[in-house]
C-alpha cells in the first residue's frame, strides 16, 4: 500500500514538472503562472504605494533602459527555444525606489522589477545594473517562485489536498507566496534558496551578455559587494545566498558560455 501511495505522488509530481531555460534543470510546477503573475502584480503595487520612488532622473532613467534590453534579450532567448509562450502575463515594470539603506533589488513573477537608491553606487555604472537586474530577472523565468510556492503547499498541505487548501485557505497560501517570491525567510528551505541564488546568477550571465553587456563584469560587481560587507558575511551554511567568493568562482567558470552569446 505504501509503495503505491509512493508511486502515484512520484507520478504526480513527475507530471507537475517543468524545465529551467539555460539550466535544463526540472523543476516542480504545481501552480499556474496566470495565478502567481496576479499575486505577484497585486503585491508589486501595494510596494509602490508604500515607498517613494526616487526622483534622480540619471539612475531613474539607467535602471530602466537596462530593464528593456534585458527584457529584449529574454524575449529573444525564449523564441529561439520555442518558448515564447513561457512569456504570457509578463507585464514588465523597472522602478527604483528612493531608500539608500537597503542594499537590493528583485523582480517578481511576471517582470515586476524594483531597484533600491542604495544599491546604485555599487552597480557604479550601467554594467553594474546588468548584473542585478540580469540575476533579478533570471529568477522570474526560471520561475524560481513558483517552484519555492510548489514546494511550500506540498510541505504545508500534502499533495492530496493541495486544490482544496488553496481555495479554503487563502491567507495560508498568500503567505506561502509571500516567502516563495522573497518576501519573508524559511530556515528549512535555506540550501534550496541558494540553489535558486546561483542559478539565477548563470543564467542572468547569458542574459546581461545577450543584451549587450559584457559578463566580465559580473564577477567585478561582487568584489565591490565583498569591500563593502568588510568580509562580515554570515557562515554560507546560515545564509540564504552563497557566499560572495563562491560567486565571484562560480561567475568565472561561466563566463566562457556567456561570452558566446556576448555582442558588442
């Protein structure tokens, strides 16, 4: 009995699976993109109205011309795969709000991107914002949030009552949203976000490179976050991120593929 309860979740789960693009990582997909997109723009806005927007016209302007043409080289990446319709929903947004202690940036399911005022001096210039935004938009299309909020239902629900939980309990999934999208912490889950950290910095390689941005930079932009921390990061096994030398390592070993997709 056990071995068939076994065997039919493994036939769940299998056909619930999708595929990274660059990776070819599978990954679990037990939530449509049209629901998490919906979520993700609800909470984009409600981020807006709770924050300033910065005024500075220069960075302002930066964060959104790298946006376009990171969004451009994506567009152009899917459609050479055949998976244009990964794409659907996407409504892409690129602001920066006006905070000069928080050290960010991310971007939502569905291309909703934001910048903090802080993080602009490291980036230093608009090879720095390719960095970010390339790793920040990686993890929307390697849907790193719908795969965190898979995982968090069939750990909270089972997969047995998973359609029922999200229908009777919405505030249970909104927070398990909350955390899939970066919103919030999960000690359990620590070593599966820095999988997603490190993926995401592969194929925001490719990203930044196809846009026109050349991926030797990237490694430099986590030497200037290594000044900054002063070396005082949290043990790599505490921490949700991997360490910044184990980036800038990682960064390097990639940079001859996406130099293949690099043009001037």
């Amino acid at each position: 009995m056990i071995k068939s309860i076994s065997a039919i979740l493994s036939i769940l789960l299998l056909a619930a699976c999708a595929t990274v693009p660059v990776t070819g990582r599978r990954q679990v997909s037990l939530v449509s993109n049209a629901e998490i997109i919906q979520m993700s723009a609800d909470q984009y806005q409600q981020v807006l109205r709770e924050n300033k927007l910065s005024t500075n016209q220069e960075q302002v302007a930066m964060v959104k011309r790298v946006g376009s043409n990171i969004k451009t080289a994506v567009e152009q990446y899917m459609a050479s795969k055949g998976a244009s319709a990964e794409l659907a929903g996407f409504n892409w947004e690129f602001n920066l709000i006006q905070d000069d202690q928080t050290v960010n940036a991310w971007c939502m399911p569905g291309g909703k991107v934001a910048f903090y005022t802080a993080i602009m001096p490291i980036c230093k210039d608009e090879l720095g914002v390719a960095v970010v935004m390339g790793h920040e938009v990686a993890h929307a299309i390697a849907n790193h949030g719908r795969e965190r909020m898979s995982q968090g239902l069939i750990a909270q629900f089972g997969l047995g009552t998973l359609g029922a939980a999200m229908g009777q309990n919405p505030t249970a999934t909104q927070n398990i949203f909350m955390q899939a999208v970066g919103m919030g912490t999960n000690i359990g889950m620590l070593k599966f976000s820095r999988s997603h950290e490190s993926e995401a910095d592969h194929i925001g390689l490719i990203f930044m490179a196809m846009a026109g941005y050349d991926p030797n930079e990237a490694p430099k932009f986590w030497e200037r976050m290594t000044e900054l921390s002063g070396g005082q990061q949290p043990p790599e096994f505490l921490s949700t991120h991997p360490s910044h030398e184990t980036r800038i390592q990682d960064l390097n070993g990639w940079i001859p593929e996406a130099m293949q997709y690099y043009k001037k």
